[in-house]
C-alpha cells in the first residue's frame, strides 16, 4: 500500500470510533451515493468479515447510511444517520454474509428506486482509505491511489474515445484506464486514473456527452 500522506497514516478527520470502520464504510457509502445519484428507495447493506462481527458497535451502520446520502467522514449528521434515512422515506436493510471476501473489512450496497439498481462493493483497508472492487457486476481495481473517473455509460461507437478526448483536449494524463461490459450495445464501465486533479468544468463537460450515464470522481 503507498501512502500519498501523512493523514492516510493516521486517519481522516472524521465521526466515530474507527478509521477503519467508520470513516472507510462513509466513503464507501458517499461512493455509491455519487454514482447512484439520486435518493435511494431502498438501502440494501451487506456486511462481511469483521463489517459484519462489529458494525453496530463501531459506528459502521450509521457511517454507510450517512456516506449514501452524502455526509462526509466528518459530518456531525452521522450519528442520526438511520434516523435522517427514515425521515427521508429510505429503507434500510442490513444483512450480515460469513462468506469469504478478500478483505475482512468488506461491504456491498444495493440502491434501488422506481427508476433502477445500482451496486457496489468496497473494502476499507485502515487509515479511512478505501479500495473499489465491484461495481454493477463489472470487476474493479481502484485503489484511491490517485484521482479516477468512473463512467458508465452506454455500449457505444464512440463513447470511449469522446471521453479521453475530453481529457486530452485539458491536458490531462492518464496513468491507467480499465473497459468493460456485460454485453455488446448494453452498460459498460470506464475507470480512468488521472495524474492530476479533475477541474470540475471537465467533469460538466464529461456529463454533457450524449453516451454517459453517471459520472463520479474516486481518490480526491
């Protein structure tokens, strides 16, 4: 694992007990939260390995919940965060899996409204970082090693090249670039490291393309 600071050492200003537990399960919340970008119906929450041994006592419940509707590691909202989802109209599931992950520290989310689902799987590995590793079926690698885009977008001739056409024409580098679909012409998946901060006139740019879906900033 290489740092890229003192506060991955030490943790992230946050709420709660645990860096690990709490700070890293609100990021993995505010990442799915981001991607699904609206309110969820339903919050389905699975918990594995030592998630699921101790998430109540260690705040983890309440910092996932707090992250999919937007709180931050540091936001004093957290505690009231199944409270807050409740007065939204947000249903809540928790489910605890003893299935073997590659990380103890692992949680998958399901949203869902009217309009769809969306799922993601994350694992906090110490200091509030976190690693995305599933996202909508399609298999991940980041790292928050640096800032990524995620894109979904549709299936299309195109899409990818209007994408890293954007970033070439602002003068950004990328360090490394992950595609994949489930099948021809249906949703796919771009995961794009960049070497630099993403001004946020590119990611409007980004959004204003015909094949994108959503669009969210991972690792900044």
């Amino acid at each position: 694992m290489k740092y890229r600071s003192v506060f991955d050492i030490i943790g992230p200003v946050m709420v709660g007990p645990s860096s690990s537990h709490t700070a890293g399960a609100a990021r993995i919340g505010l990442m799915a939260g981001k991607l699904f970008g609206r309110t969820p119906r339903t919050a389905h929450i699975t918990f594995y390995g030592s998630f699921a041994d101790t998430y109540r006592g260690h705040g983890t419940d309440v910092a996932i919940v707090g992250g999919i509707m937007g709180f931050d590691t540091f936001d004093l909202r957290i505690p009231q965060a199944l409270d807050i989802a409740r007065e939204k109209g947000i249903e809540v599931i928790f489910e605890t899996s003893d299935l073997l992950t590659d990380h103890p520290n692992t949680a998958r989310v399901l949203l869902e409204d009217d309009f769809g689902t969306f799922e993601i799987v994350g694992i906090s590995i110490g200091g509030g970082t976190i690693e995305i590793t599933e996202l909508n079926g399609f298999p991940l690698k980041l790292t928050g090693g640096g800032p990524a885009l995620v894109v979904l977008h549709h299936d299309r001739f195109g899409a990818i090249a209007a994408v890293t056409g954007v970033l070439a024409n602002h003068q950004l580098n990328i360090g490394h670039m992950e595609v994949s679909r489930h099948e021809k012409g249906m949703q796919a998946l771009m995961a794009i490291e960049i070497d630099e901060t993403i001004p946020a006139e590119v990611i409007a740019e980004l959004e204003r393309l015909p094949q994108i879906e959503r669009i969210a900033i991972f690792g900044e």
